[in-house]
C-alpha cells in the first residue's frame, strides 16, 4: 500500500493530504492484470464468504500462507498473490464472494480433446490444505493455448446447442465456451492464442474469468424474482379486490377492516422489498460490469457461430428483465397500496368526524334538555324553599300575636312577607348557582 503522509509544493513547505487520499491512489492498481504465458490453464472458484465466512476465510489463507513461508494478509488488504512451485495463486475478497484463481501448467492434448477435469496432483496439493470457504458459485476451467494449425475446433470440444465463440478485435485471439458445468462441475472455456502477449494474455483471461464470474452473480436475482412473483401477485389480486370492495362499502366497521387488510397487504409487499433490495441492485450493478468487460474485449463474429454477447443478451436478458420487472411491480404496487390506503383512511376519518359531529350534536341536545330541567328544578325549588320559609315565619307571627307583641294581624303579616321571601330565596339560589357555573367558591 501507498503511504502518502505529505507533498512538497516546490519551496519545502509540506501540504497535508486527505486522510483518503492514499486509498484512492491505490484503488486505481488494485487489481492489475498479470502477465500469463502460454499455454495455461486456469481453475477460478467464487465462493459465498458473507457474514463470519469472510474472517473465517481470512484466518485460513492466513495459516495456508505462513505455512507456505510467505507474509500474512493485512487487515486492508483484499488482494493476494502467491506462487507455488509452477502454480500460481491469486485470491481476492469482494463484498459478498471471494475469488480463489489458480494458475496452473497447461497439460498436453490427448488426441483432439482437452482434459477438462482437476488434475489429481492439484487435488491433493494444495488446495485440500485450503478448506472451503462456503458454498461455490463460480467453478470455471480456462486453457490458454497456442493455436495449431486449425487441429483444435471449439466445436468439437462443446455442445454445439449451446457453444459460442468470438474473436477478439485485434485478431489475437479466439475464446469458446457453452457456459455448461461438466461432470465435475466446471464450466468450461477455451482461449486459442494467435499472437497474444503475455500482458494481453493476462488482460484476456482476466476479462473473460471476470466475465463469467459477474454472469452468474448477476443471475442469482433471478430466483428471487422468482420466489417473490407468486406473493405479488396474490397482493396485486386482493388489492383489486380490497379496491372494489371499498366501491360497495359505507360501514364503518368494513372500512376499519379494509384499511386493516391493506395494512397488511402493504408490510408484507415492504418485507419482500427490503430482502430483496440488495439482491436486485447487485444484479443491476452485476450485468452492468458484464456488458462492459464485453465490450472491453471488443468481439468478431467466427463462422456461423454466435458470439459471446449475442448469446448472453439471448439467455441473460430475459433473466435480468425479470428482475427489474419484479422489482418495478414491487414499487409500483407500494404506490397503489399507499394510495388506496389514504383514500380509504381518508373515508374512515370523514366517518369519524360526522360520528363526533353527531355526538356532539347530541350532547349539546342533552345539554340543553339538562338545562331546562334544572331551570324548572329552580323554580320549583325556590317555591317550596319559599313555601316552607314563609310557614316558619307564619308560626312566628302567631306566637308573636298571641303574646301580644305584634299588633298586626297574622295573616297579612304572613302575606307580606311572601314576595320578599320569594325574591330573597330566588336571589340565592342564582347566585350559587353562578358561583358554581364559574367555579369559584
């Protein structure tokens, strides 16, 4: 790694760098192409290393590699390159996979037919000292070989339903392959060197391992859209449904139970989404590097045979249409979902509102009667309150006539003082009831 810590302006004064400065410089020779002679032969492994897979793997390479007297791995460093013997290894960790390349030397031809199997000697050593890293998506068996004379036909090496074979646009070279696993479980691919350089050759067969190797990523969208059609399209009938059913519906306990249905319709639609958001933009990011590594290589038609990137628009375009049209009726029926809730949420509070406007109309209504009958309740009050007040004061009168105190007859004493006290109790009973009305004591 490129350790920048300053930079002379040209008067020995020192500029400070970005602190990320250093990563981007090397960033652009992370990956440089290796020099390759031929012949060759290439075994490539992409496995799955996500989650505690890619320590793990880490740890091994470690071990493999100390054992082998070389320098262990940096933490920062995501690229490894280590010769053994006539065999060569790079390793390389992504994101999500990590690539294990192993060049090995080019066995001879047994009559017309290439040995497309692991040789027994590799088998044994060293790759059984290097466990498994997880579960392998990639298993490419390249040979790079001079041409001869025409002696070698792709077409007798592969099946002829599916082989497809191009020449590079300089001329330097002719690659095949029908994107078949063989019985050991390789897909195999044949580069016919007719004046490559070693730094060509490299450059090539990095392009075409790449190639293949962001192929079958790219796919692995596939059987996602897959498994998330049939939900979808369940979510897309019964929103037709929930949507018809609000047509007919103006109850509003049915509304409340549509808007829950919908409710549930959108969380499921959310959760397929989000566990498929990273799967769908890989394989968009995937296919993406595809076109451009063919398009890197630059292709010639060979024959009648169809080329690389006819064959995969052929085969992988229908694929990758699938994801994204997966992917827009997953945004699409979020929007329709969104909306038929809020046009239905929209009804359950109008509902509402006209409830709560017709309990308050009934509460002012029951207010009102409360009132009038606590009018009457006063009145009548004040009457018998008033009624045995002025008995009262009748026996007083009396007493005080009898005992010859009062002068006045009783009886218009007694009928004197009605108004007075009538008035007196009215007042009385008004004023607390105000002193109530207001709160205060």
């Amino acid at each position: 790694m490129t350790a920048v810590v300053s930079i002379g302006n040209g008067d020995g004064a020192r500029l400070s760098p970005h602190p990320l400065r250093a990563a981007i410089l090397d960033e652009v020779h992370a990956r440089p192409f290796t020099p390759i002679e031929t012949p060759r032969r290439i075994l490539h492994f992409a496995f799955d290393t996500t989650g505690e897979r890619a320590l793990a793997d880490r740890t091994a390479l470690n071990n493999f590699v100390s054992r082998c007297g070389g320098a262990p791995l940096k933490p920062s460093d995501k690229q490894l390159r280590v010769a053994l013997n006539r065999t060569v290894l790079r390793w390389e960790q992504h994101s999500e996979f990590t690539t294990y390349t192993w060049e090995l030397p080019s066995e001879e031809l047994t009559g017309d037919a290439l040995p497309f199997h692991p040789p027994a000697s590799w088998l044994a050593a060293p790759m059984a000292a290097l466990p498994q890293p997880g579960p392998v998506l990639v298993a490419l068996d390249l040979h790079l070989l001079a041409a001869d004379g025409g002696r070698l036909l792709p077409e007798d090496l592969f099946d002829r339903g599916s082989l497809a074979v191009a020449e590079t646009a300089d001329g330097k070279a002719i690659f095949a392959s029908d994107f078949q696993a063989d019985s050991a479980g390789f897909v195999r691919i044949l580069v016919i060197d007719h004046g490559l350089g070693t730094g060509e050759a490299g450059a090539l067969v990095q392009r075409i391992i790449e190639l293949e190797t962001y192929r079958m990523l790219a796919l692995l969208g596939l059987p996602e859209a897959q498994r998330l059609s049939p939900a979808i399209g369940r979510i897309e009938r019964r929103l037709s449904e929930v949507t018809e059913e609000m047509r007919r519906t103006a109850d509003l306990v049915d509304n409340h139970r549509l808007l829950d249905d919908l409710t549930a319709l959108a969380a499921e639609l959310e959760a397929g989404a989000a566990a498929s958001l990273f799967r769908f933009g890989a394989s968009r990011a995937y296919n993406e590097i595809v076109q451009l590594r063919l398009q890197t290589i630059g292709e010639r038609k060979v024959g009648r045979l169809p080329t690389w990137s006819s064959f995969l628009a052929r085969r992988m375009a229908p694929a990758m249409r699938t994801c994204i049209t997966t992917e827009e009726r997953q945004e699409n029926l979020s929007r329709k979902l969104a909306r038929a809730a809020n046009l239905l949420r929209t009804r359950v509070d109008v509902e509402v509102e006209q409830q709560n406007r017709d309990l308050l109309k009934s509460m002012n209504e029951r207010t009102r009667l409360q009132l009038r009958l606590q009018t009457t309740v006063e009145g009548l009050s004040v009457a018998a309150i008033s009624y045995y007040v002025v008995a009262l004061f009748g026996y007083l009168v009396k007493a005080a006539h009898d005992a010859g105190v009062l002068r006045m007859e009783p009886s218009y004493a007694t009928a004197a003082f009605v108004p007075i006290t009538m008035v007196g109790i009215w007042w009385m009973v008004r004023r607390i009831r105000r002193r109530h009305i207001s709160g205060t004591d």
